[in-house]
C-alpha cells in the first residue's frame, strides 16, 4: 500500500507538471491541491491496511443545453477528440432522454425518480428531503462524493450539494450566470440575502480572478480528486459544466477560433449534420429530413447585418463546445496519469435538446440590463446572447421541438458510456433509456441492490428508474419489462411512453382539459404523424395512465 501511495503521489506530481505546461485559455493555472499533512510518531502497532476496494469509480459529466449532434462522435464538425475517444471506446446511447429543461432533469438524476415526484418542476425547487439522492446512497455504499458545476436543485444553503451526499463541492446554485467576468447577480437584492450564487462545502465562494467556467469547474473537481480522495477507497465525481449555455462567451483567445465557419448559415448546416450523423448510424434507418418543419426562418430571409449576428453567434457556441471537450481532456489527463482511468466508469450526457432562445432574449431571472452583444463585443464579458432557433433546429433535426418541448427534439440528447466491461465497445444502442435509470444503473456498479423504500432509517420515494448496467455490459438484453410506461410533466405539458408508443399533451391535463396526440416512436421518430385520431382507445390508455401519475405527483 505504501509503494502504491508513492506511485499516485508521484502520478499526481506529474500531472500538476505536465498540466503547468499546457497552453491555457485564461490567466491562472490548474488545481494542484495541498500537501497532506505527515503523520505524527506511532504510539502503538499500526493496524494491518485493509483490503483496497477495487470497486469502480464514477465520473457523471452533464453538459448544459448541448445539442444532439454537437460532438462529432453524434455528427458533429466540431472538434471534440476527447468526448469522441470516450465514446467511441464505450456505448452510445441514440434514445436517451432528459427532461426538457435543466432543474427537472437534475432532479432525475439525482433521485431516479421523475422530476414532479422529487419536487422540481419549476425554477429554484430543491429535490425533496423524502429522496435519497445518489450521492447519499453512493456514501452510505463507501463512496467518497465530489461535484464541481452547476447544481440548480435549490438555491437555499441547505437544498446545496454539500447537504444533500456530497463530501466537497463548488456549486453554480443558480440556473445559470456568466461564464467569465463579472456575475450577473451583482450582490444578493434583499430577497435573498441569504442565497449566494456559488457555495464551495455549502459556504459562500468567490470566483477567483481571470476565471472561465468550464476550467473553473474542472479545477474544482481535479482539486478534490487529489486533495480528498482517499486511496483504496472508490469515488463519485460529478462534473456538472455549464458550457454551452447561454451567454455565448468564451476566453479571448478562442474568440476567433471559427471566424467564418458558419457563414453559408443554418440550413446548411442542418443538411451537413443531417448526412454525417446518418452515416454514423445515430438515426433510426428510416428518420429523414423530408417533412420536418422548423419554426426559425429561413437563412436566405434574414437582413446581411442579421446573418452577421447569427453566424457569430454560431462560432462562439462552436469554440465553447470544442473548449469544453478539452477541459474534459484535462480530468481524462489526471485519470490516466494517476492511474485511475481504466477502473473508472465514465458517463456522459447533455441535460435537454438545444435552446429556443433567440439573439436579443433577455432572461427575467437576471437582474442584469448594462449588456453590449454588438456585433464587435459577441462573446466577450457583458456580451449576452444565444445562438436562436435556427442553429437549435439545425443541431437537433430530424426531431421535432427544441428545449422546453416534450417532443424528441427537447428531450432526446447525446449520451454515452465508457468502462473495460463495455460489451460492445465502439458500438450504437437504441433502447429507450431516461436519466432517472443513471442513479439505480451506478447504483449496481457499486455493488448495491435495487434501493427499496426505506434508506439510513428513514422511508423515502421508492426509484422508478431501471438499470441498464446489464445492458451496457452484455449480461441483459433489456431495460424495462414490456408495457411498462415512463411518465413525463412539466409545469404546462404532459407525456407518457409506453414504448414505442407516446402519448403528449401540450397543456397540463391536470389543470384544463387537454389534447392528446399520439406517436409511434419506431415508426415515426420524428414525430409527425398525430395517430390519435385513428387510435383514440389506446389514446385515450396511456392519458388515464398519465393522469393517474399526475394526480399522485400533485398530490405529495
């Protein structure tokens, strides 16, 4: 044990060295920790080391707003070599669905239950205190617990990551802010005095100087890795980015980065995506462009002076994505460097399809108005703006809807995962999975049993999720027992899949009456043809089933 705690020391020396060299993209360098502190003078025989755990580590990494074909490994131009490598040495999920926006889907993560029955269906709600939370379970398995990122399940100190599992973090507790400079959150108004924008261990942090989020966040979790990990002992890591949620900004060095790329405009750009995710395979054989409708207008009908805006905006979201993958490299980096790279499992996942917002929104959330998003400052602090509709359109097509919609295109995103016990490594699966299998699927990795209702002496909300860790590893052909339904709620749209069949509404059935559509998601992944008229009993099924569940959730 002693030899093998001076290998990692010495492992974790020439990482803070070789991570000392690299190029930054903005002033400071990466975490290297502290030294820990020597031991004192034995007064009696040590106690014989116990037996390491070779139980895996698991690294979640969650990309906010990140379209379906970004990474090149799902399609995409972008350079993205770490996320492709992990991809392509792992499994790709093309049917794994996240709620459509980023607290519920959160809220699925962490509980394994859908978001209504944690409590989170609308901004700033914190999971409820009756669900065990995945970082929990995983400490009360012998987990140590990590997070760096943005948490958006509560902004109250006690709702945070450090009161809900996690041993050290550095949380974002808000839905989302700048990526460098100034906060938008100048202050705390006096409603809430008591919340702070970022916690480290449930204390009020301030960002340090020259920070970027994507490298502020991975310092972070490298940081914990090396100072509080204790060796023989597994560990969960929870990289939470914020990249590439809106503001587009980026370091100034990769300000430039695509000057030009994107010029020929959107509808290009949906073409190309289209061709190289197809050959790829991540589309369902039969899912073309032909029929889908997007609500962005056309490239050819925008003013030259609107192009300009468009086309830079698409630029500052494409060198976010590519610096993001390589702040991913870094923690890739230390993980090999340590030597903990092959016994970690590492899953990765956007948190809903790609925005709707267009370039001039402005977020009632943010108390913010001294913005300048010209054309000269796009991408640069105090620049505020997304990329619109018609790149959102142009990553997610074929599907149809946008991030908020419970249609494919807000839910369905880019996932992967990667381990040694990955049966089909390089290979595609197309099973209908969710983020609310994560918490039982890591659950099994660590060793523990489906969790049932009551946990740490307390009863808590039983999981919904199913583990798809059989799958991943080739011992199970299957998820979800036939007929088995997953439903969906919003604060004003409802679904439910019974696969392949799904039944959406797009009001909330519990509060008006609302219109059930109906697809066949094998059939008809896009999503066009409504088949609730011809099928009106099977319609009608699936919305008592849903109302059922709806009224159980309001209900709690």
């Amino acid at each position: 044990m002693r030899i093998m705690s001076l290998v990692r020391s010495l492992a974790v020396v020439m990482f803070a060295i070789v991570a000392g060299c690299q190029s930054a993209d903005e002033p400071g360098a990466p975490a290297t920790g502290n030294q820990a502190p020597e031991a004192g003078p034995e007064t009696s025989a040590p106690a014989p080391p116990a037996a390491p755990d070779t139980r895996p580590n698991i690294l979640v990494i969650v990309a906010d707003d990140l379209g379906y074909t970004d990474v090149g490994s799902f399609g995409g131009e972008i350079p993205t070599p770490n996320l492709d490598g992990l991809a392509m040495e792992g499994l790709r999920f093309t049917n794994f669905h996240a709620a459509p926006n980023c607290a519920p889907t959160r809220a699925m993560l962490m509980s394994g239950t859908t978001n209504a029955e944690a409590g989170v269906i609308r901004l700033d709600e914190p999971v409820r205190t009756d669900v065990a939370n995945l970082p929990e379970r995983l400490r009360a398995a012998g987990y140590q617990t990590f997070m760096a990122g943005k948490w958006n399940l509560g902004i109250a100190p006690e709702d945070g990551p450090a009161a809900r599992g996690f041993d050290a973090s550095f949380a974002l507790m808000k839905a989302g802010d700048n990526h460098l400079g100034a906060s938008v959150f100048p202050g705390n108004p006096p409603a809430y005095e008591r919340y702070f924008t970022h916690l480290e261990n449930g204390e009020p942090a301030e960002l340090p100087q020259g920070w970027f989020s994507s490298r502020l966040y991975t310092d972070k979790l490298i940081e914990y890795l090396q100072v509080h990990a204790r060796e023989g002992q597994p560990w969960f890591g929870y990289l939470a980015l914020t990249a590439p949620h809106w503001p587009l900004q980026v370091p100034e060095d990769w300000l430039d980065r695509y000057a030009g790329r994107y010029d020929e405009g959107y509808d290009a750009l949906r073409d190309s995506r289209y061709r190289r995710a197809a050959e790829l395979g991540i589309f369902p054989q039969d899912l073309t462009l032909e029929g889908f409708a997007g609500q962005a207008e056309s490239w050819e009908a925008l003013t030259p002076e609107r192009r300009a805006l468009y086309a830079r905006a698409m630029e500052i979201y494409a060198a976010m994505v590519e610096n993001m993958d390589m702040h991913i490299g870094r923690v890739l980096d230390f993980l090999r460097v340590s030597g903990q790279f092959e016994n970690t499992v590492i899953l990765f996942a956007s948190d809903n399809g790609a925005p709707p917002e267009d370039l001039d929104f402005q977020p009632r959330t943010i108390p913010r108005t001294d913005t300048d998003s010209s054309l000269a400052n796009l991408g640069r602090e105090g620049s505020f703006t997304a990329i619109g509709p018609g790149w959102s359109e142009a990553v997610t097509a074929p599907y149809r809807g946008l991030k908020g919609s419970l249609y494919n295109g807000g839910t369905l995103v880019p996932a992967f995962i990667r381990h040694g016990d990955v049966a089909a490594a390089g290979g595609l699966d197309r099973t209908y999975l969710t983020y609310m299998d994560i918490l039982p699927t890591l659950l099994e990795v660590a060793g523990q049993a489906t969790p049932g209702t009551g946990f740490n002496g307390r009863e808590v909300q039983p999981v919904r999720g199913r583990s798809f860790w059989g799958l991943v590893t080739g011992r199970a052909g299957g998820v979800r027992d036939a007929g088995e339904s997953v439903p969906w709620m919003t604060v004003n749209r409802a679904a439910l899949v019974r696969w392949p069949m799904k039944a959406v509404a797009n009001s909330n059935p519990i509060e008006e009456q609302a219109r059930w559509e109906l697809y066949d998601l094998e059939a008809d992944p896009g999503e066009l043809r409504d088949l609730s008229g011809e099928n009106a009993e099977l319609t009608a099924e699936l919305a008592e089933l849903w109302m059922e569940y709806g009224r159980q959730a309001s209900s709690r």
